[in-house]
C-alpha cells in the first residue's frame, strides 16, 4: 500500500516551526551567555596588589593626590610621590600579552617628584656633559598599559645612547596634566626644574579634538530588539569606529558648538572644550614652549601621535585634516614637528592596542614609531 504523501505546505509549515524554535533557543542562549564586556577591561591595584577603585579609593590608599591649584587651575590628580601600583587588564587568559604578568598587570613605579622615572634623575643632581631631553605629554608618553622600558621615551634614550652621548630622557608624562596648556603650566612649575637640553612635547589627536576618550565613536544602528539579530547584523555593518569616510569629521569636531558637544559626551572635565585647538589653547602653549626655549637656545619639538583608529591598508583615515594644520602651524611658527601617522598607518590599528578595550598604544607601537623620534631628535639637536 502506498505511503501518502506529505503536503508541501505541512511541510513548509514544520520547517518555519522549526526555525522559529531554533531563533527563540538561540535568543535564549545569547541573552543568558553574551557578555558585553569589552575584552581587557583596565582596573587597577595597589602596592599590596589589591584593587583601587577610583580617584577617592586611590587617595586612599596612597596613589594619587590633588595637584596645586597653582600649577594647575583645573582641579587635577596626580601621582602620589614615591609610589607604586599596578595597570591591570582582565581576560590575561585569552589576551596573553607576553609584556603583563599573569594576573594581567604591568607595574608603575612613581619616584619622589611625582613621576613615572627612575629616582636618581633629579632636578638637582644633573652630571657634567650629561644631557637631558624632557619629555612631556599624557598617557602615550607616559607609557601606559606597558612596562616604562617599553615606552619611546626610554627607547629613544636607549637609541641616543648608542652613539656615545652621555642622554638621560626624563619622562614627564600622565603627570598632573592632561591638555596642551596643562603641559605648559606643569612645565613651568615643575618639568623644567630638570635643567633639559631639549624639550618633547608630544600630543595625542584627544588634546586637540573633541573625542570620546582615545577615539571618536560613531552613531551604532538601532536595536532591532533581538540580541541575536543584532549580533548576526553587526558581523555585517560597520562598526562604532569606522567612520563615514565621507563626513569631514575634523571640520565637524571644530565647528560643532560647545553645548552640543558636552551634551554628545565629546567634552568635559578631562578634555574640557576650551583646551581645544578650536578655541587656540594649544596653539598658544606651543609658542610659549618655543619661546621658553628659544630664549635658552634649546631645541623644541613636536610629535603628534594618531588616534590608533581608521588605520591600515585601504582603510579610510578620518583625521587627516587635523594633522595637517598642525603641521602647517609648527611649520609657519618655527617650532619643529614629527608627524607618527605615517609609521602606524599601513597596519590595522588593532594591532597598535594594549587590549580591545583600552587603546593606548603597545609595545609594538612603541617600538614601531621609536626610531623615527630618534631620528627626528638626531637631526634636530644635532646629535
């Protein structure tokens, strides 16, 4: 006898019951196992290696102080002389960063002035024929998420060395100061208490532009309500980084008043806006560098670091624009000026972070971008 045959609409009927219950498992699964935690997430921990947890926890327990409202009107923090904690990165298990410790951690050592620097470098103790090259900025020349020896600042030390100069770097970085402007009066105050024979200022595209943090993020595709749509959907479209090449972002970043931009989260108490090149802060600080110098007849110099976004072969760099007036600026004001976009351009800007949620500039980067400030400071100083 024969068999009957199943209609083509029960069975099409099976089937779409069939997906269904596979999405509503699979949305289940997403929704009880998605972590959104970005990877290698920053925490830190003291001296006994427990973990600080903010500005009133780091008071606390001895990491950061106020800074003198004299040195710096803005009300920042800085590191508690002769102090010691530690940068950590949670998933060490899957970032494996050969350059942490196995809890994940790189260890900052703050010496008796407050910076991050080896302690018998003085103000006061500066040897016959040794020279000294200040180095001032935030995080990147500070070295963070990496050990100090790993930073360009001590690589370039390093680099100098080699040809029998008897150069100290001191690193002036992340310390109490975190705009252009901010360097200058930190400068003044402190930095150039170390006698230097050549002054680094060195800035990041956050010291210039409005930013949200070290990036610029753009506008995310709306939910769909599905977590696993919009998981599947995002293996697809751009992501929060990749900006429109089409939008000339740094025109808009300069021209977009400043309520619109506090309300966007763009700028506040760190990166306020009227530290922004739009508003000539760093422009102004920039000369007063030179000028200090000049008078001393001690090389300035400019580096500027790229946000580690929009970075690799074909792949569109947003902020150009940006570094082109900053160089067009040093060049008319005669303040030289070494622009790193170049030498991190051709790889993935992944490739240049500590971890994928902190993008500051690893070891690679470091040891990428070295031998060109080396180079940059050799023919400027006449090493």
């Amino acid at each position: 006898m024969a068999r009957p045959r199943t209609s083509l609409r029960f069975r099409l009927m099976l089937l779409l019951v069939a997906t269904a219950i596979a999405f509503g498992l699979g949305e289940i699964a997403i929704r009880l196992l998605w972590n959104d935690r970005p990877v290698g997430e920053l925490y830190y921990q003291d001296a006994q290696r427990q973990a600080a947890d903010g500005i009133a926890d780091g008071i606390k327990r001895g990491i950061v102080i106020p800074v003198d409202p004299a040195e710096n009107p803005r009300g920042r923090y800085r590191w508690a002389p002769d102090s010691t904690f530690y940068l950590c990165y949670r998933d060490q298990a899957r970032l494996r960063r050969d350059w942490l410790d196995v809890q994940g951690c790189v260890e900052v050592r703050i010496n008796h002035w407050g910076l991050r620097e080896r302690g018998e470098i003085a103000p006061d103790n500066k040897a016959a024929g040794e020279q000294r090259i200040v180095c001032v900025g935030d995080s990147f020349t500070f070295g963070w998420g990496i050990p100090v020896e790993q930073c360009w600042v001590r690589l370039l030390e390093n680099g100098l060395r080699r040809t029998g100069r008897n150069v100290r770097t001191v690193n002036c970085g992340a310390a109490g100061a975190l705009v252009v402007d901010e360097y200058w009066w930190a400068f003044q105050h402190r930095f150039a208490a170390f006698q230097p024979d050549a002054v680094i200022v060195t800035l990041c595209l956050n010291d210039l532009l409005p930013s949200s943090g070290l990036c610029l993020i753009g506008p995310k595709p709306a939910s769909t309500g599905s977590l696993l749509v919009d998981r599947v959907r995002g293996l697809f479209l751009p992501g929060p980084l990749d900006l429109d090449p089409g939008v000339d972002w740094v025109g808009l970043l300069l021209a977009t008043p400043e309520a619109d931009l506090f309300a966007g989260g763009l700028v506040g108490d760190d990166k306020p806006y009227a530290a922004m090149w739009s508003q000539q802060a760093p422009q102004g600080a920039l000369r007063e560098f030179r000028d200090w110098c000049a008078s001393r007849k001690v090389p300035f110099l400019v580096v500027l670091w790229p946000f580690l976004q929009g970075l690799g072969d074909g792949v569109p760099y947003p902020f150009a624009r940006i570094h082109q007036l900053v160089g067009e600026f040093c060049h008319a004001e005669g303040i030289a000026f070494l622009d790193l976009l170049p030498a991190l351009r051709k790889r993935r800007a992944d490739a240049w972070w500590v971890t994928p949620a902190d993008m500051h500039a690893n070891p690679a980067a470091h040891l990428e971008v070295s031998p060109i400030i080396t180079d940059f400071v050799k023919k400027t100083c006449g090493y």
